[in-house]
C-alpha cells in the first residue's frame, strides 16, 4: 500500500440558506428492506484546482433545494422510516494524498493501491451512520487530480437520484444559482402498498452457496461488436434490443458457462429497473424525482440451458422478463392484487447480479474541471455482481467491473468473454 492518506477533521456542511423543517414520508419503494444499505462509489479526476474547497461551498448551496439530504433517517408515530428534516448537515471531509494517482494506477478497479477505507468520509466518533442521508470525502493527489468518494443511504436514493444531486453540485460549483433539473419530493404521490413482489419463471434445483472470496476483475468491450449484436437481433427477430440486453446475455452465459455447475442446477439473473416512466401520472412531468424508483427483474432458468442456448436466445429471456415485469408493474399501480414470493437467495454461486451506472448522471457531475475520467463503485457484499460503466478515455466503449467468479474460474470466465466478443 502507498503511503496513508491525511484527512482533516470531518465538518458538516449545512445549507447555506434557510429551509423548511419538519418530516418528510418516505415511499413504500423507498421502504424495501433490502434498500437497508449504503451505497460507496469513487468520481477519479485528472485535474482541478482548490476542489475540496469548490465542491465543499457547492454542497452548502445544492442542501437549499435537496434540504431534506441535510436531515436524518428516522422513524414515524406508526414505526414508517421517514426523513427529519432537521438541517444539520452533510458530513464533509477534505483530504491529502502523498502521491499521484498514476502511482496509485488512477484507482480504476479493486485492489487499490490505497485502501478505500482513507478515501471514503466517515463521521466523528459517537456519531450514529445509519440515521444519515450522504457523506462526501474529496482527496487531493500530488499530480493535481483528485478523488470523490461518497457514501449514500440507498433508502434515501437510487442511482438516478444520485446522480441528479452530484450533477447539481456540480452546477452549483460552476456558478448557478439553482439547479437545471428541480427536485421533486412527491413519495406521497407513490401508492403506499408494499412493491411488487418478483415472480420466478420456474424452480428447479437449487445452486451451491458462494465461494468465500470472489475474484476482482475490470474488462473493456468495443462498443462495435454490441452494437452489430443489436442490429443482428433486431434482424433476426423483429424486435429491438439495447446494448443492456446484449451485454447482460453475454455476461450471464459467459459466467455460467464459466463456474460449470450441475446441468440441472438453477442460475438466476437479477437486476433493477427503472419505472419512472409508470409512475407519468403520479411523478412530473419533468422530472426531478431522486427517491427510489426501482423493481428488479430476476429471471430464472437451469445453467444448462443458458450455457447452451444462443445469445440471441438469452437476450429475448431477457427482454421477456423486463416486459413482464413493467406487465405487474402497471397492474399494480391499478390496485390490482398479486402474489410476492420470495426470490431465490442471491447468495448462491448460481445468481448474477448486473447493474447498469452508465446513463444515471455519474459521467455528468462536472465542479469546473471537466467530466469524471472514470467511476468506480465499492461493493462488499457476497454477492456475484457485474457492473456496466463506461470506458475511460480515450478509450469509446464499455468497462464491465465484475465480483462474479472464484479466483479458479476467473480465467475460464474472461477467455469465454473474450471469445464471444470477438465474435463480432
């Protein structure tokens, strides 16, 4: 490890002018118990000048339009998670690193030459984390460039949410007085019933649980052959597909093809969907929603048969599967009822979890000095887990971040992928 990293003392940054107070519902979508988390991610920057200053005089003013992200997490008369809107601040923390982000290779994927750890904020000691909204830590490096990490209560945001609020500190650091999207509360607006529960296709035998450790890998794909699989599918079928479905069809079979469990054992698919888009007539028009507005999508199947099927075949499972889910969806913002069962432990080495950060605002939070070279998100849980982000320059394609195989098929996984992609 490189040398330690200094932090100063952590401060909290109030919003730089009144807001109201109160409490704030919480939307039952907010309210899923496994949004029970923390969210940790790095924004890696070339260049910047005095940012922690910048970015620490910007939060103060983006907390006048999102004041709620400048309370706590609390609970209700009834037992309902809720926000307090008490004003008291984020939990900033400004920081030095005695060394360039080349000696540290710019931190693009785990292990880090500097543990993540000295990189992300934390508040003082005796003070509770599970109550708080957000916290920002901005490390400056030798060479000029610097490094955001943050930490986000998953049951106050989901990505888009995220991303929306850093965009605005963005804004607000480049000398806007408001931001260009406006935040919208409106979790009232959601019918208050628990989310819709996810429906596996069938059940078959179950998979083994996890190795104890999964391997840490990064990939870059040529956007080329992801877009002629589109275009080969959209021939083929009729139908048209993104480069989501694709990659998430070539991910999964190449993983499953990969661990080579039993033929009859099950493997699963599972990642969020956005539904803003039903919710038109309970959110606005123009957007600004930041809560959660997520179902996952999980789709089940025998290993066999995704390890010998044909892409083609595994992207329309996909595509089915998102289709069917915006069906229950619909119906039950229509108060319709349904069946919640309980999914298939995501636990077990035979389920793929895959999250898409590339057009959620992340690659947009701009403090003066240009876009992110590169995002990273920080995940510990023992979870299988790929996430799709973008390449970094000058690189134009796709970075895939997996946790997904055994240090043992860590090599099959990646030759299978390669192979696949230069298919096309």
């Amino acid at each position: 490890m490189i040398s330690p990293v200094t932090k100063m003392a952590p401060v909290l940054v109030s919003p730089s002018g009144p807001t109201p107070s109160g409490h704030l519902p919480l939307s039952c979508l907010d309210r899923v118990p496994v949004m029970r988390y923390f969210v940790e991610m790095f924004h890696v920057y070339n260049h910047g000048h005095e940012p922690a200053e910048a970015v620490r005089s910007a939060l103060a003013k983006a907390l006048v339009p999102y004041y709620p992200v400048a309370g706590r997490i609390s609970n209700s008369d009834d037992g309902k998670l809720q926000v307090s809107c008490t004003g008291e601040g984020v939990w900033f923390v400004a920081a030095s690193a005695a060394c360039s982000l080349k000696d540290v290779e710019y931190m693009e994927s785990e292990p880090f030459g500097i543990s993540k750890e000295q990189l992300l904020p934390s508040p003082p000691p005796g003070v509770a984390q599970d109550d708080l909204i957000f916290m920002l830590q901005i490390t400056e490096f030798e060479c000029g460039g610097f490094v955001i990490g943050y930490i986000a209560n998953h049951v106050f945001f989901d990505a888009i949410g995220v991303g929306q609020f850093i965009v605005a500190i963005g804004e607000m650091a480049k000398g806007l007085e408001t931001p260009t999207t406006k935040p919208v509360w409106c979790r009232e607006a959601i019918p208050n019933t628990f989310p819709l529960g996810i429906e596996l296709t069938h059940s078959t035998a179950a998979a083994p649980p996890p190795p104890s450790r999964l391997e840490h890998h990064k990939m870059d794909l040529p956007l080329d052959g992801v877009n002629l699989l589109t275009n080969q599918y959209t021939k083929e079928t009729g139908r048209r597909c993104s480069s989501f479905d694709v990659l998430a069809a070539m991910l999964w079979q190449c993983r499953t093809r990969a661990i080579d469990l039993p033929p009859h054992a099950d493997v699963s698919l599972d990642f969020p969907t956005n539904v803003r888009q039903k919710l038109r007539e309970e959110l606005p028009a123009e957007g600004g929603y930041y809560g959660n507005c997520i179902c996952e999508v999980l789709i089940e199947q025998t290993g066999a048969y995704i390890a010998n099927a044909s892409l083609l075949e595994v992207i329309t499972l996909i595509k089915d599967a998102k289709e069917n889910l915006s069906t229950k969806f619909s119906r039950w913002l229509k108060g319709e009822p349904h069946v919640d069962k309980s999914p298939q432990q995501l636990v077990a080495y035979g389920s793929l979890c895959l999250t898409d950060l590339r057009r959620v605002g992340f690659y947009e939070a701009d403090y003066g000095w240009g876009a992110p070279d590169h995002v990273v998100p920080l995940f510990d849980y023992p979870i299988a887990l790929c996430t799709i982000l973008n390449s970094p320059p000058p690189m134009k394609g796709v970075r895939v971040l997996t946790q997904c195989v055994a240090k043992e098929h860590l090599q099959a996984f990646c030759d299978k992928m390669n192979k696949l992609a230069s298919l096309y």
